[in-house]
C-alpha cells in the first residue's frame, strides 16, 4: 500500500506539472497570435501539423503507442491554435460523414468546422478564401479514386496541403430486419466497398446514390423498408440500430483524403508530390514520361488517367510519386518530362501520412 500511494501521489505531482506546461504552451500560442496580428496575415499551414507531430512522436519511449500519443497531441495543438488563429475547416457534410470524422481526427475538436453539400463547394470554398482549407476523400483501397475530385483539379488553382490515410469500417443501419429491406442508401463509395457483403446478403435490395452516407441514413429513417450504409456516429446521431457490422468487403479498408489549402507546404523530407500531365499524340509518348522517373530513381506511388472533358478519347494523367518540389532530382524530372508533355500542372508537395487504424 505504501508503494500504491507513493506512485499516486506521483501522479499527481506530473498532472500539476502537465497543467503548468499545457498554460505555458497556450500563453505562448496566443502571444504568436497577437504578433501576426500586427503583422501581415500569413495562410494556414495544414502540413505544420504533420511536421510538429513527427517530432513529438520521436520522443517516445514505446509506453504510450503512436496512435495514442498523436491523438493527445492532436487536441493540445487544436486547442492551442484557436488562440494563435483560429481555423475554419471544410468538409463534405452533414456532421457525422467519415470525411467530418477525419477532419476531427486531423485537426482536433478546437478548430470551427463548416460542412458543405458538395465536393465542386469544398474546392470553391477555400478558392474564396471562405475557409482556411477543405477536407476531401480522393480515394479509397477498395473502391478506388473519386474521379469527381481528381476532375475538379483540372480547373483549380488549389493545393494539396496534406493527406489523411484513415481506417474505414461500415455499417448497415437501418429499423427493419434484413429480409424486408427493399432500398439501401449511400454514398456511391461505400457501395463499391461493400459490393460483396451487399450482394450475398442483400441481393435483392435495390442501391440508390445520395450526397453523403449521412444524407443516406437520414433517407433510410424516413423510408419504409430501408436502409443505409455509414458509420457508428451516423446511425447515433439519428438514432437508429446497427443491423451488421464492418460489411466492406476487405478488413484493409482505407480512404484517402487530401487538404486543400492555398500554399505549397515547406519540404520535410519524408514528402510526396502529385501532378497533372497531358502527353503529346506521339507513339512511346507514355514511356518516355515515365522513364526519367526511373533514370532519376523516384518512386512513383500512383498513376490515374481521366478523359480531358474537351475531346474523345483524349486523357489527362494524375501522378503521385515520392520527394518535394523542391528536391533537386524532382526537379530535374519535371524538367524532363517538358519536352513530351502538353501541359503538367502542379497540384503540390505535402508530408507522408502513416497509416493508423
């Protein structure tokens, strides 16, 4: 008994020091504040973010896991930015989508988040400077790109600011049993991810698209005989039952989300670029754009064609691939591609993302 209370009086004399040091990272946050106030406002930087928890997380000595310790860092850096400036971040809404879920994760709970209805209204909102930057799902393992967003590059000067890489799970919400479902709502993205579950277990329900899995959960709730496909929060925030749980077809479900902000994040080391680039109508064109990526030894991670929207059978390229903008070989690949592109448009250079479920 002695030993116990010896420790817990040593708690207690850490969360005494942990309060003065939160009070002293908040005076200082707000101090920051004040003299960008005086000064010319600089844009938000989502990637700082990143750098500031890549720090942290070396520090650790493996008592606390990284998922724990990002997750308590992530609210004291939100709660300390609402005193430097604070932030009003885009999402594609109503509350409770994964998009909101990985807004809230990425940047804590202290931050003003703003849905939208629309993808072309989260683009537009940070072109307007109405937000400081935007939540967006870009892809996901299963069910692949969201070619909405990917197009909706074509004719925008945002930026890639940062990626989130989130663990997605889904659920069949609904009132009814299974057999008496005659309608299932969602967003076209979890119909991909669960095609198989949805076709042995429900083969005769008929899929209707909406805006958002929450818009599908609240069409299900006012629907006889229907269901949705979202998330644990969803189904809470309307008060509905969990009919099945975790229904994608792969346990390794993962979406991607970019940032869209309006600057080019600073070079960290550990950084990925993605590109726009339209080939010359010349044969071997497409080796030639890929080769020099070899020559210079950058990784690409990904490669996605899309139709130009302005001729048949003309294609845009999306490419992802390893190292900043910045980086000396990077640039000397982009300067090779020139002479067999039409156009490369930058879309930007942002920290890697780990992946935690």
């Amino acid at each position: 008994m002695k030993d116990l209370k010896k420790l817990q009086s040593r708690i207690r004399q850490i969360d005494e020091q942990i309060v003065k040091l939160l009070e002293e990272r908040a005076r200082n946050s707000r101090e920051i504040g004040h003299l960008r106030q005086m000064g010319e406002k600089m844009p938000f930087d989502p990637s700082r973010q990143k750098i500031l928890l890549d720090q942290v997380l070396r520090l650790t000595q493996g008592t606390l896991s990284p998922e724990a310790l990002q997750k308590i860092f992530t609210e004291i850096v939100s709660q300390c930015q609402t005193l430097e400036q604070p932030l009003r971040i885009g999402f594609l809404g109503p509350e409770g989508t994964f998009t909101h879920q990985a807004s809230i994760a990425e940047f804590g709970s202290g931050v003003h988040f703003v849905p939208y209805p629309t993808v072309d209204d989260l683009f537009t909102s940070v072109e307007k400077k109405q937000v400081d930057c935007s939540v967006v799902a870009i892809e996901n393992s299963t069910g692949g790109v969201v070619h909405e967003v990917l197009d909706r590059f074509l004719d925008s000067d945002v930026k890639i600011a940062s990626e989130i890489i989130t663990y997605i799970h889904h659920c069949l919400i609904g009132s009814v049993s299974l057999p008496k479902i005659k309608r299932i709502f969602s967003h076209p993205q979890p119909f991909k991810q669960c095609r198989r579950w949805l076709r042995q277990n429900l083969p005769q329900a008929k899929f209707i698209e909406v805006a958002s899995t929450v818009e599908g959960v609240r069409r299900a709730k006012e629907s006889a005989k229907s269901a949705a496909i979202g998330s644990e929060i969803a189904a809470r925030l309307y008060g509905m039952k969990i009919l099945a749980s975790n229904i994608q077809d792969t346990t390794e479900n993962y979406t991607r989300f970019v940032v869209l902000g309006r600057m080019v994040s600073p070079r960290t080391g550990s950084d990925k670029t993605s590109i726009i680039l339209s080939l010359k109508h010349k044969p071997g064109t497409l080796f030639e754009v890929l080769k020099p990526f070899a020559m210079r030894g950058v990784n690409l991670t990904k490669i996605e064609s899309r139709p130009t929207r302005q001729h048949p059978w003309e294609y845009v390229f999306f490419i992802d691939f390893e190292g900043h903008v910045n980086d000396k070989k990077v640039k000397s690949v982009l300067k090779d591609l020139e002479p067999h592109t039409m156009f490369i448009k930058f879309l930007g250079s942002y920290p890697f993302e780990r992946l935690y479920k």
